[in-house]
C-alpha cells in the first residue's frame, strides 16, 4: 500500500508518500516565514492552500509515481490551528475523492511519535514531543498512547520564540536564546511543574521582566532554558519511572537544541535507558510522518467515513 500524507497544522506545509514496508518514498514541505510576530492562523491556512497542490506534484515526482498509484490519502487531524487544519482537511477530501481511494485523519502528535520510531529503531519509548505549538510526554500503555504529561498554556517553542519577538531577538527564538546562552550564568526564574504538567507563561513573563530590568541578556537565556528543561526532564523523568519503559525519545523543532540534548541524555543514562534522536527532517513537522500513521491507523481500523473527517483543533 502507498500512501500520500498531507501535514499542515501550523506554518509548514508538508506532503509526504510511505509504503506499507516503512519506506519513505518522498518528502516535499515548505515552510512560511511571518514578516512580522508570531504565525497567523489566516496567513497559515494561506500557505497550505497555495502549496499543497504543488507539493502532492513535487513528493510523487520524486517518489517516481503518479497520482493514480496511491492508496490512501492520511491529513493532520489535529491538534492545531483552526483554519490551516480545515484547508488540509479540504484538499484530503479533494484529493481522495477524486482518485476514489480511502482517506484517513490522525493525530499530529503521535505521528512524531511514529516516524521517530521508524527513523531510530525505538521499540517502545517515552518519548518528549516539543515543538512550537506542543509540548508533551508520551508513551504507549495499556493499549494506547496516553499522555502522561503536557503544557497547560503555551508550549516550550512559543515561550522561546515569543520571548525572542520581544526582546527583538527576531524570530524563531530558539536557536538564538540557544546561541545567547552558552555565555550566561544563572538567574532566578520561576520553575512551574503542577503535577505531571508544566506551565510556561511564567516563566516567559518573568524573563521578559528581567529583560526590562536590563539584566543580560544572555544570563536571561541562560536560565530560561535551564529552567525550562528542567521542567521538561522532570516530567519526563516521571512518566519513565511510572511506565518502567527502557527508552526515551526526544522529538518535535525542538529537539535540535543541543542543551536539551545533553540534559535528557543524562537523564535517560541515570535510568539505563537508551536515549533516542530522530534526525532534524523527521523531527519538525513533515508530511512522511502523516503518511506513516495513515497507514498503521488503516492496517488496525481501517479508513475513515468521508463525513467523520472533520477536524480537530485540541486532539488528545
Ligand atoms: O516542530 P517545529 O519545526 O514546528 C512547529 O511546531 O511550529 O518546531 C519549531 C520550534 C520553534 O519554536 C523554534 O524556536 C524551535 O522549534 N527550535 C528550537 C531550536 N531550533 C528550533 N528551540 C530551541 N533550540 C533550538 N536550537
């Protein structure tokens, strides 16, 4: 079975093509970069809607296949952006009905889960999911992912990148607060884990405070991250030595920062579990891992009705 994934839940347009065997046969995306502040839900949706078709012509070029050689078609479901979602939902539809094969929606979160798996040889991680619009823990247990621990406001990417548009660090903030920090020293910040979740908008107020209070900017980033991620591991941490798993996995943009690396690695040696990294490409968001879980969803339950395919903005 070949199957054609389409993500779009954010500012990246993704289509991606996967065989039943695992194989990726193609991966096309295209990334918007907002001129000004954050990402615009419309200016999202926009994106998609001017890319997808390109890039379903751009993944089965490369893949070497016509449209009519695809089994199913697998879109991002949710979670996400409300319009961005719906225009991905519309062109699946478009798309599948008009080759008249089976369409399928899934969860966004769990298929970083999947093609991280398939990328590192994972078997049956904890893995942390962390990205711009998410941040979560998960692990499959019981018979399903369950997720074992998450933000109760704004994820991790958007704490560093909100905090780089105000600091005029410019945008996306987390690879600059990552390059600030490797000269600063540590400042107090508010450390926000309730439970099993965590909480970031303190801390991000905080160290915007800081900031207005001329401290250095580099001590800022120092201690957002470190503070941060030792919310992250915590919690992480956690949900390993609940769930006895042998295997942690680090995913979503996130994942390239190299402190949050080395500070899980840790972690996971401490537990004598092996640490795993998908690289950078399976990493952000991609249209292959949509196509991925598309198929492992279809092999279990099969296609969804066309008129079950309505989108979901908070997916858990
Ligand atoms: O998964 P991703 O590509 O897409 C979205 O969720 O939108 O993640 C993007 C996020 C952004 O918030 C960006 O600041 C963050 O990943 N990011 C980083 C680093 N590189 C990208 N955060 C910390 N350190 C980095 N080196």
């Amino acid at each position: 079975m070949i199957c054609l994934g389409i993500e779009g839940t954010a500012e990246k347009t993704g289509v991606g093509i996967v065989d039943s065997d695992g194989n990726i046969l193609a991966l096309a995306g295209k990334q918007l970069f907002p001129k000004i502040g954050g990402i615009h839900p419309r200016e999202a949706s926009e994106h998609h809607a001017k890319w997808i078709p390109k890039l379903i012509i751009e993944a089965c070029t490369k893949a070497n296949l016509e449209l009519k050689d695809i089994d199913l078609v697998s879109f991002s479901k949710g979670p996400g952006l409300g319009p961005a979602l719906r225009t991905v939902a519309t062109a699946s539809r478009t798309l599948a009905l008009s080759l008249n094969k089976p369409i399928i929606g899934v969860n966004h979160c769990i298929a970083h889960v999947e093609i991280g798996k398939l990328d590192t040889g994972a078997i049956d991680p904890v893995s942390l999911y962390v990205s711009g619009g998410n941040s979560q823990i998960i692990a499959y247990e019981y018979g399903r992912y369950r997720i074992f621990g998450e933000t109760l406001d704004i994820a991790i990417g958007n704490c560093l990148d909100q905090f780089g548009r105000e600091t005029n660090l410019g945008h996306p903030g987390g690879p600059i607060v990552e390059e600030l920090a490797k000269d600063g020293k540590y400042i107090d910040l508010p450390y926000s884990v309730k439970g099993m979740d965590l909480s970031f908008s303190g801390l991000l107020t905080a160290s915007i405070r800081e900031y207005q209070k001329n401290i250095a900017i580099e001590d800022i980033c120092y201690s957002l991250q470190e503070t941060a991620f030792s919310m992250l591991v915590e919690v992480t941490e956690r949900a390993l030595a609940h769930t006895k798993k042998d295997e942690v996995m680090l995913c979503g943009g996130v994942a390239a920062n190299k402190r949050l690396r080395e500070m899980l690695a840790i972690m996971a040696e401490e537990h004598y579990a092996e640490f795993h990294i998908p690289k950078m490409e399976y990493c952000g968001d991609n249209g292959a891992m949509i196509a991925l879980l598309g198929i492992l969803t279809y092999n279990i339950y099969g296609p969804d009705k066309l008129e079950d395919t309505n989108v979901i903005q908070r997916f858990r």
